[in-house]
C-alpha cells in the first residue's frame, strides 16, 4: 500500500533542459572565431590598426567564453540526472551566460584602455591592409552569427528560448561584429579623410556598447542563480486563486527560478476545511511556470488561528 502512494506522488525534480543543437553550432562558431582571432591580432600588431587590434582581442575573450559555453553543455550533459543536484542541472547554462557576461565586460574595459592610449600616443597605420582584413573578420561574424540566429527561431521548445548559454555565445558574436563594423569605418575614414583619431574612438564607442551589452545580460542571470522570485503579480495571482476558495488564507509563499524556465513553490496554507494537497495543486494547474509545487496545509480550530486577508 505504501509503495503504491508513494509511486502516486513521487515525480521528477529535473528541470535540465540538454541543447544539442547549440553546442554543436557553438563548436562551429568556436573555431571559425579562433581562426579569425589570430589574423586579426597579428594583422592589427603588423598594420597599426587599434580597431583592428581591440577585434582581434575582442575574438579572443570571445573563444574563452565559447569555451564555457560549450563545457557547460557537456557537464549539464553529463551530469542532468545526477542526485547531487537538487533540482538537475538547469542553473548550469545560466551559469555559463553570467560568466560569459563578465567576459564581455573584460573585453569593453581592455578595449577602451587601449583606445585612450592610442589617443593620446597615436601611431601610423597601414589602412588598405588593416581594412582587408577587418573585413574578413566581419564576414566570419556574419557566418558564425547566422547559425545561432537560426537555432532561436526554429526551436519551439520554451526552454530552448531560455537558453541564456546559447543567448551569450550569440551576444558574443554580434558584439564581434560591431567591432568589426566600427574598425572599417574608422580605417575608411582615416584613409579617404585623414581621420586618425577616429580609429581609437571607434574603440571607445565599441566597448561602451559592449558594456551595455554585458550589463543587460548580468541581469537576465544574476536573479537565476540568486534564486530571485517570480514578478510581485503572479505571485499575487497565485494568492488570489488559492484564497478565492473556502476560507483559504496564504500564511507564506516562497516561488524561486529552479531552471531557466522552470520554477518551484513552496505554499503554506492556513483552512478551516482542509483539503488533500493535490487539490490545491490542481487549482494552480494552469500556472504553467509551476514545474514544482510544494503545499503546508494547516487547519484552523478556531478564530485565532486566522490569516486576515
């Protein structure tokens, strides 16, 4: 009889979502980058080009942070129905957004030292070869960028759209092609026009824009792993559906990210009639965010115990 209830409320507490598609488009992308970089560095090192120096180096940080990308699949992977994690691997992914956020950051910080440098101590520049192969990186951008791109539009699962790995690795490379874009039109202008100094404050602007970038993605994942609660308003509507039945009374509620698109609720209710949990589960069946519920139901025996509204 035990085994029989126990089989009825035991489920899974695995909310990892495994993306294979995007760690092979990633390992894609990861190499073409890597090609890509040491041409650029040494091209930007041989020419004089800063713009073409910070894409370069820009490349660089971007490798490493493919390089996470692509070990946090594997060890999502790998260890997806491992009982050492709680509720599976989902947070991992995110783990891997949020550090390749900080690299971003990195990049923009580099860039704009180097770029003032450059202002203030300027040096010659070798613009028809600089713009060769700034050009160059731009096309392997749009390359890398294009398979990416594609995965998002065409993958239906709701997890998949959650997939802040594959969203950094994507920053990643549009932010390459920024710097790509920005270093051609500073050479062009510094051939055709005599605008040298355009060169290093095209540095600048890549890495403010950058900044933003890696700012906007520090705070799609830093709430994740902070375990930050669903939004004030649907956690209210949670309230309203279990208090519109009965004489419910929500004691304390607690609802947190277990996954990328998953998330967890802990439910203490207070009642004069109480009921079997699962029928206040089955009152929250259509709040689809719940992967997991968790339900305290505490009866009243008098007014005292009371939860006012």
């Amino acid at each position: 009889m035990h085994k029989q209830t126990l089989a009825t409320l035991q489920h899974s507490h695995d909310f990892t979502a495994i993306h294979e598609h995007g760690e092979k488009r990633t390992l894609q992308v990861l190499v073409l980058t890597a090609v890509t970089m040491v041409v650029e560095i040494a091209a930007g090192t041989i020419y004089g080009s800063m713009a073409l120096l910070a894409d370069g180096w820009h490349m660089g940080t971007h490798v490493a942070a493919f390089l996470i990308t692509i070990f946090a699949y594997h060890y999502t992977r790998k260890h997806a129905h491992s009982p050492e994690f709680t509720f599976g691997t989902g947070k991992v992914s995110v783990l891997g957004g949020f550090a390749s956020a900080v690299a971003l950051a990195v990049v923009a910080l580099v860039m704009l030292a180097e770029s003032v440098h450059r202002i203030l101590h300027p040096q010659p520049i070798s613009f028809n070869e600089a713009i060769a192969v700034a050009v160059l990186g731009l096309a392997i951008n749009i390359i890398s960028a294009l398979p990416l791109q594609d995965h998002h539009d065409h993958d239906h699962d709701e997890h998949q759209h959650h997939d802040h790995n594959l969203k950094a690795a994507h920053m990643h490379v549009l932010a390459d092609a920024l710097t790509s874009v920005l270093a051609i039109i500073a050479l062009i202008a510094g051939k055709f026009f005599g605008w040298y100094q355009l060169d290093p404050v095209m540095g600048i602007v890549g890495a403010v824009v950058i900044s933003r970038w890696s700012y906007t993605l520090i705070q799609e994942t830093s709430p994740i792993l902070l375990d930050g609660s669903i939004a004030e308003d649907y956690q209210e509507a949670i309230r309203q559906r279990l208090e519109s039945a009965d004489d419910n009374r929500i004691a304390d509620i607690h609802v947190w990210r277990v996954g990328p698109a998953d998330y967890a609720a802990i439910i203490s209710l207070v009642t004069h009639y109480p009921q079997n949990p699962d029928h206040y589960k089955k009152m929250l069946a259509d709040f689809s965010k719940l992967s997991h519920i968790t339900m305290e139901i505490n009866q009243c025996s008098g007014e005292s115990c009371s939860v006012p509204r």
